[in-house]
C-alpha cells in the first residue's frame, strides 16, 4: 500500500483555502465556504485523509473493525423536539435556552484535551505505533481537537457557535450574570468555590484506576479518550434536536442560520469521533507494558475501560442530566400560574417522565 502514515503538526493543523469565512450574530467562526457555497470544516485538509489512511493500514494489518457503538445505543435527548417546541410556544424557552449555553459550555471544556500529554505513546506498549493514529496524539490531533471546540485566535470554536445559534434562535437572550447562575443550577462553573486540589484530584484518579500495573496518567488518558468519544457519539442526537427545533421559524428567529450553524458543527465533529475510534483500535489490537513489564492484552484494557464508560455514559450520568435538565424546566415554571398544567403537558409530550420517586420511566407506564 501507498500510504502516507507519518504527518506533522503543521499538516494535521492546516486547513483549507476559502473563498467565504462564516460569520453568524457578527461571530467571525471557524470554517468557511468554497465558490461553490460548500462549507468546509477548519483544520481538516490533511486531517481526514490522515485518518483515513491510518485507518486503512490498521484494517489491512490486523484484520479488526473500528471500535465503535451505534448511535441508536443512546436515548432521544431530553427534553425532546416536541417537549422544546412546546415550551417555545407556551412562552417558556428558558430550559431551551439552557441546553443550549449547557453544551456551547461543555464544548469549551474540550480544549483541556491538548494538556493530556503523557510522554512518548510507545513506551507503553510492546507493539510499534509508529505510523499510527496514536502516535500523532500529542503531534496535531489533540491540538486540532481543542482548537475546534474552544476556537484559536481570532476565530472562534464550537463553544461561541453554540452561543452564536442560540443568540441568534433567541435573540440575544441572557447576560453574563444570567449564563452563571444558569451554569451554576446545571452543575458546572465554580460558583466561587476554591481552587481544585492536585492532591484530591490524583487520589481520585488513584481510587478510580483499574489497571495498578499501568501508568496511571495513561490510563486515565485512555478513560478519558473512551468517555469523550462516547459523548461525541451520542451527540448526534444533540445536533438532529437542535437542527429540528432552530430550523422551526414560527418558533424562533434567524431564519433558519441558527440550524445551519449547529450543522456545521456536526460536520466539524465527525474528525473527532474518527480519530478516536482509530487510535482507540489501535491501542485495543497492540499490548500494554505494565510498569512492572508484564504484558496485558489491549482487549482487556481497553474493553474494561469501554465497558465501564459506556455504562456511566448511559447509567448514573444519563440519569444524573435528566434530573438537572427537569429541575431546570421546573425552575423556568416556578412563576407560571398554569405551572402544574404546563409541566403535565410538558411530560406528555415525552417518552420517559419522572416517576412518584424521582425514578425517570417510559410515559406509557407511569
């Protein structure tokens, strides 16, 4: 095969030529359009056939599928289209407006992803990865990943896009203080509090390791990699929500660009997810060396690992978002005089509901 499976930083970071930046709400974003009025996704000039030829050598060399798990595996997003259309229309956005400053914020955090550097790839495991997608990680891939999500320079990233959308869809609808308390009642943002503790932090990690044979900044940075592609997974059903309910001009303004905006950023996203598969496969199909030089297969590791994010990501997190997402809808009621009416109508736009304790179920069954 004629591949070219070596790239360098500059390459898997350049993007290609065009001849119309977008701009949305006067947010110079990211990205922009060719004669033709095609959008093309920053930093993926090199980027995808990179990915796609690492890809391709792995198939040919060890005969094994991508890591991966189909998108139906993940529950519609809640609220749904028709609860978030709803709301809209009885003059209640503000849990819509929520969601959306939720995942424009939750997109922003993705930038950490460039500090998990944890030294030469190679070192830990007994197979080369030479040539592969893991070892490009900290060589342009990580970089070019937080660049999309938090923006670089002058241009901005998915965090101010999702804002950009939602300022845009609502026309301008929340001030600084507003989107801190509204962050604050969502579980994120410090809200004053102390400074993190490196201590507290590394104990956790320690306390949440399952391999003690292997470096612990590794294998947190493999959890880490396995979670954040299981949320880039799943958000596919965020953009098709999104796409849905700010494409509806009877509810919201813009004309339909706060839609178009979110599908460029799905068409950003799609990178992401395939250059964690492939490293993650990669990483499965070689063997890890333990700090003590014994070998573990990579299905072990990496399986364990997938196995208990993949549960988290549909069981106590799934479960723990639902509850902040309700109490949000609950919060935006308090004052409504039909509040009870509208929550119950709310609900029976839905397919789960939360039962007598707090337990969400299906609708049919309550």
């Amino acid at each position: 095969m004629n591949l070219q499976l070596e790239w360098t930083e500059d390459e898997l970071l350049a993007t290609d030529d065009v001849a119309e930046p977008l701009v949305v709400g006067g947010v110079r974003c990211h990205g922009g359009f060719d004669d033709g009025g095609a959008y093309h996704s920053p930093r993926t000039r090199h980027r995808v056939p990179a990915i796609d030829e690492w890809q391709e050598h792995h198939a040919a060399t060890f005969g094994t599928d991508l890591i991966d798990v189909p998108v139906s595996t993940w529950p519609e997003t809640y609220p749904n289209v028709e609860q978030a259309k709803f709301l809209i229309r009885e003059g209640v956005p503000g849990p819509i407006i929520t969601t959306l400053t939720r995942i424009g914020t939750v997109e922003g955090f993705g930038a950490m992803i460039r500090h998990a550097d944890v030294g030469d790839p190679q070192r830990h495991f007994d197979e080369s990865v030479a040539g592969t997608a893991t070892s490009h990680l900290h060589r342009g891939l990580f970089e070019a990943h937080a660049r999309d999500e938090a923006g670089f320079d002058e241009e901005a990233g998915h965090k101010q896009m999702w804002f950009a959308a939602r300022d845009v869809a609502f026309d301008n609808p929340v001030t600084e203080d507003e989107t801190a308390r509204m962050l604050e009642r969502m579980g994120i943002g410090g809200g004053g509090s102390a400074a993190p503790d490196p201590q507290r932090i590394r104990r956790q990690m320690e306390e949440a390791r399952v391999f003690a044979d292997l470096d612990l900044d590794f294998e947190m940075l493999v959890q880490r990699m396995i979670n954040i592609l299981l949320i880039e997974i799943s958000a596919f059903h965020t953009f098709a929500w999104a796409e849905s309910v700010l494409s509806d001009t009877d509810l919201v303004d813009g004309d339909g660009d706060a839609a178009r905006l979110v599908s460029y950023i799905r068409q950003d996203e799609t990178p992401h997810v395939e250059y964690l598969k492939t490293a993650l496969t990669e990483m499965r199909d070689r063997s890890f060396v333990g700090d003590s030089g014994r070998k573990y297969p990579g299905t072990e590791v990496v399986g364990s690992l997938w196995e208990r994010g993949l549960a988290d990501s549909l069981g106590p997190r799934r479960e723990q978002n639902l509850a902040l997402t309700l109490r949000e809808v609950e919060h935006a009621l308090d004052r409504n005089r039909r509040r009870a009416v509208l929550l119950e109508e709310f609900h029976a736009h839905g397919t789960i509901r939360p039962a007598d304790d707090g337990a969400f179920v299906a609708v049919n069954t309550y």
